[in-house]
C-alpha cells in the first residue's frame, strides 16, 4: 500500500540515478538510456541496499523507486504461484 501511494519513505530517486554513469550501467552513456533489462541486477542491489529518507506511511514523495520495487513484489508473486502465461 506504501509503495502505491508513494508513502513508503524512499527518496524521488536513488543516488547516483540509474541514468547517471556513477551508476555503472552501460546504457547510461546513451541519452536517452536504452530501455532493456541490462542493468536488472544493479538496479535490484540498489533497491536492497536503499535507506529511506522518512518513516512509512508518513510523508508523500513521488518517487520512481516506490514502482522499481513494486515490479520486483510482483514479478515474485507472478514467479511463485506460476502465474506467467508461456
């Protein structure tokens, strides 16, 4: 519910941006950075090692890691429970 509302504590992005350079992915260099999934594993580590900026539930920020994690909560309870149309 946190992560919908964008109440879940993160910062609007994290630091350094996914398409800063300092974040290390190769699309970085393009501008726009091509969207593809590259870069998946670097950006998964960032979210598990993300500290929040406020408490739960407390303070809205729009914030783009709020839905980067999201994808994450669903892509495991699609894997689980075998919900992937092959």
């Amino acid at each position: 519910r946190h992560l919908l509302l964008h109440e879940a504590g993160f910062p609007p992005d994290p630091s350094p941006g996914y398409w800063e350079p300092a974040f290390g992915c190769p699309q970085s260099q393009f501008q726009p950075p091509a969207q593809d999934l590259s870069c998946a594993d670097r950006i998964f580590r960032g979210v598990l090692n993300q500290t929040l900026d406020n408490p739960p539930g407390k303070v809205y920020v729009y914030s783009d890691i709020s839905f980067v994690t999201m994808g994450y909560v669903v892509g495991q309870i699609v894997y689980r429970n075998r919900l992937a149309v092959p």
